[in-house]
C-alpha cells in the first residue's frame, strides 16, 4: 500500500509540472514588472502531457481536464493579446490591408473558422488575433474554441492511452523543442521576446 502511494505521487506531480510547461503562455519579465505571452514566442507541446496521464486515467477525463486547463489558458490569452493589440507598434500591422482581407474573410463565418481552426494543427494565435481585431464576442469565441479543441485533445488521450510512450520521450518531446528554438534564437543574435513586447 505505501509503495503504490510513493509511486503515484511522482506521477501526479510529473503531470502537474508537465502542465505547467505546457502552457508558458504568460511570464513576469524581469525589470518590467508585467505579463506578456510566449505563445508564438515558444511554443512548447500540450499533447505529451496528455499522453503522460492517458497511462493512468481514462482517455475521455483526460481530455475532459486537458480541455478546462485550455480553456482557461485561452481566456486569459484572450485579454493578454488583446491588451497587446493596443500598441502603438502594431498600428501598421492593424491597418495593413492583409490584416484588413483577413478579419473581413473571418466575419463572414466567424464560429465555423473558429471551430474549425481549433481542430487543426495550426497557429491558433493567428485566430485569436482575428477574432479580436473583428470584435468579436468573447463568450462565443470560447464556445467556438472548446467545440473545436475537444474532438482534437480526445484522439491525443486515446493515442496517449493506446500507445504508452515512455517518459523519458515525452518529456524530450515537450522541452526538446522549445530548447531548440531559444538556442536558434540566442545564435541569431535574436531576443527571445521580441521587441514588440518589451
């Protein structure tokens, strides 16, 4: 019995640090005293702590969970970026006339391309962006996302629960790749936030 409890308890807090790694869309940077998201920035990978806790839950509670914390991350990303948008930095990118085709082509249908986009394995912050350049109603936003986001994080629990990757992988997977793009940038020469932000 107290084996089986030591044994879990590194599990559940293996999980819990792995959610938090997954979702560095928001830091204190230091000497300015404010927030601002990483999410384009660095993105790191969601779907291997998905497939850490598949081992010892259902795939259908950890999709269930994995979409609460997403959702709650999504709200907060929604208020960061548009906070963001505000800057006068980003006026020429506001009233450029992609941006303009691109929140025009978005309100003709602005559920649908959310749902959809959510599905997808593309940038979802380009999303966000849209959705809120076009005003668009937060509360149908997070609908949109969450109808799009469930079927998408089940197949990651299913596989995750099917497939049984070993530890050791998936936490290469989930900080290999973010290592790799702070150490491009460093390299380059290149600020890991970009000037935008500071």
């Amino acid at each position: 019995g107290q084996d089986r409890v030591l044994d879990h308890e590194p599990r559940q807090a293996g999980v819990a640090l792995g959610g938090a790694l997954a979702h560095p869309q928001v830091v204190l940077e230091p000497g300015h005293h404010r927030q601002v998201p990483l999410g384009p920035v660095l993105p790191t990978a969601f779907e291997p702590v998905m497939w850490e806790a598949a081992k010892y839950h259902p795939a259908i509670q950890v999709a269930l969970v994995s979409l609460a914390v997403y959702m709650y991350m999504e709200y907060l990303n929604w208020h960061i970026y548009g906070w963001i948008l505000t800057f006068q930095k980003l006026e020429k990118l506001r009233s450029n006339k992609w941006t303009q085709k691109g929140v025009k082509y978005f309100n003709r249908s602005p559920f649908l391309t959310i749902s959809v986009w959510a599905v997808l394995p593309a940038p979802f912050w380009v999303c966000r962006c849209l959705a809120l350049l076009g005003k668009y109603p937060v509360k149908r936003f997070l609908v949109a996302t969450m109808i799009g986001r469930f079927p998408r994080m089940y197949l990651y629990a299913w596989l995750g629960e099917r497939l049984r990757i070993p530890a050791p992988i998936l936490i290469g997977i989930a900080v290999g790749g973010a290592l790799v793009l702070v150490v491009w940038r460093l390299i380059k020469g290149k600020k890991l936030v970009p000037e935008i932000l500071e």
